[in-house]
C-alpha cells in the first residue's frame, strides 16, 4: 500500500486528527443538538451511528437510513462533515446516495473477509474515505487482510482505527489496548493513517484522557470519540460518553506529537537503543549456546527435557528482582516465558 491518498485535500474543511459524535443517532433532536456543540468547540467531523446490531437482540438497534437525513443536516447548518458506520452492501448504497463523507467498517465486520469482500465490491469505483477498525480478536494478519480487500477493490483513501481487542481478563478495560498490535500495523503500513478509539477501548468516560494521551504519545494520528449531549441517557454505550464541552476541554489539553526524527538528542538516544539491542541479541544467543549444551547432558544422563521445578523457581527468582530494576513484573514473566519456550524448543531439536 505505497499509492495511499491522504483521507482529505489539505484544504478541506475538516482534518482526521479528531472524529467526534455520539454512539448512535437516536432522534433528529439529538443529533443536531449534540452537532451544534461539537461545532462551537471547533471540532469538524462529526460520526453517529445509524445501523447499529448488538450484542444480543432487544436493544437499540439504531434508526437506519432514516438518520441520513439528519445528518445531511448536520452538515448544512454546522459545515461539518460527516461519518457513520456501514456494514452491509446496502447501507453502502444508501450513504453513497446521500454523499456521506467518510465512512467507518466495525470490528465485528472487519473480522469477517466475506463481509469485507462484500463491502469492498460494494465500494469499489467510489473515491470515499474508508477507516477499518481492528477486528475483535488480536489478530493483525485479519486486521490487514480487511484492509487490503479495500485496497484491491481500488480504494486509496484508506485508514485505521484502533479500538482494542477482546481478551479473557480486560482488567480496567472494556477492550484492551495492547498497543504494540496498531504499533506493528504502524511499522508494516507506514503511509497508512492510524486513529485510536479511546471510548471503546476503556469502556468509561473517566479513562477516555489518558487513553487518548497515550495514543497521541505513542504517535497515532487522531482520535476518534464518542461525545453526546446527554452523555448519561444516550441509548447506547452512555458509559463512555463525554459530553461536547468535556470532550473539548480534553482536547485543549493534549498534546500531538511531532515525529522528531531529525532531533540530534532523539538520534543520539536512538543509537544507544541499537547498541543495547545488538548486546541483548548476542546475550540471548550465549544463553542459547548453554540451554544446548544442558540439552546434550540431559540426553546422556536420561533427563527429561522439562524440568518445571527449575522452570518456577527461575520464574519466581525474576519477577521477584523486577520491580528493583524498574521493571514491570508481568513483562518480566511473559518474557522470561518466551525465552523459556524457544529453550525448549532448542533442546528438542537438537
């Protein structure tokens, strides 16, 4: 993806670096209402979702094609542009009818390669900005592979959105972040633009900040977040809602970061990472050299390969020094896990 086209001219009115609305579009009064607010604070794209399956059925469904007209609204009376979700051929006919300017594909449907083949066909001869959120399991190749179905079909204005990922334990979040997933994306699609969904990744309103300041630290291009004139009774994910006046007083805080490639400091820092990459590489290797040579005297003395034993008291031993050193210990364990897996991958293959 070399040929990617930005998602607007650099003179249009609005810039992707904040994508702001709320959840869902519930009525003509609510989305209007909530429009106007976001405009006063100086935001410029505004996103509600019209189609919107749950979970389980029952709840809020969204109101469909019926919303476009509202939104067609939003856009005459604030300048706004405007963005929803598509997830099927139809609602794609139905926006490109009504001149959306940018849609988004969820992560249910970014998930599925049939539903993005049937989106990507859909859209195919139509110069619209396309984002693709990451699918819910951590799975970058599926991620990429939704993202190139988009690209096949001839679409350039392309970008992502990182909105976290369904695991067992989510800990204080709804979806975690596991950022080093949009990190790798980042490295693999560099001219790609790469947006972060604070709201659905926390789950609540009060850890939407320092999401967001993550994600702009950690060099994502803008946000996407969901803001409501009422954030309390939105009929849809009221938790995570901010409302405009919030979500602007957030903004002014923020910082976005310049690549700073070319700072002498940053450079010199850089330098002392690659020297101490190349010294952990070749102590991992001398490390290797003896896990071999353990390998050939278990072989002569009968030893089974797995000794889980050694293996806890080595684990225990590291964590325990971790927090001493500055680091985290579940980074230490995860890590020592790693090196203990290609351990024994070496001395069974020997």
């Amino acid at each position: 993806m070399n040929d990617l086209h930005p998602l607007f001219p650099a003179d249009a009115a609005a810039h992707p670096r904040f994508i702001v609305g709320p959840c869902s579009a519930e009525t003509e009064e609510q989305t209007l209402a909530t429009a106007r607010r976001l405009a006063a604070e100086g935001f410029t794209l505004f996103r509600a979702g019209l189609w919107k399956p749950r979970t389980r059925p029952g709840g809020f469904e969204g109101v469909g094609a019926a919303g476009l007209a509202w939104l067609d609204r939003v856009r005459r009376e604030t300048g706004m542009l405007v963005a929803t979700e598509v997830a099927t051929r139809d609602h794609v006919r139905a926006v490109l009818d009504a001149g959306i300017d940018l849609v988004w594909i969820g992560a249910r449907t970014a998930g599925d390669p049939f539903a993005m083949q049937e989106l990507a066909d859909a859209l195919a001869g139509h110069d619209l900005p396309v984002l693709v959120k990451n699918p819910a399991s951590p799975d970058l190749e599926l991620w990429i592979g939704a993202l190139q179905r988009l690209y096949n079909a001839g679409l350039r204005r392309l970008g992502a959105i990182h909105r976290g990922f369904a695991t067992l334990d989510g800990g204080a979040y709804r979806n975690p972040p596991l950022w080093a997933l949009p990190i790798e994306l980042r490295r693999r699609l560099p001219q790609l633009p790469l947006l972060c969904d604070p709201s659905h990744i926390g789950g609540r309103r009060d850890l939407v900040a320092s999401l967001a300041r993550q994600a702009l630290d950690l060099g994502f291009d803008g946000l996407v977040v969901e803001a409501h004139c009422a954030p309390d009774e939105a009929w849809s994910d009221s938790a995570q809602q901010l409302s405009p006046a919030e979500l602007g007083a957030l903004v002014r805080t923020l910082v976005v970061r310049c690549d700073g490639t070319g700072a002498a400091p940053l450079a010199a820092l850089r330098e002392r990472i690659d020297r101490t990459d190349d010294e952990l590489l070749a102590l991992l290797a001398r490390r290797m050299e003896i896990v071999r040579e353990i390998g050939e005297m278990k072989r002569r003395e009968g030893l089974p390969v797995l000794q889980t034993g050694r293996y806890g008291e080595l684990l225990d031993r590291l964590t325990a020094r971790a927090a001493g050193l500055g680091l985290h210990a579940d980074f230490v364990r995860r890590f020592m896990q790693l090196v203990h897996e290609e351990a024994v991958r070496q001395q069974i293959e020997r």
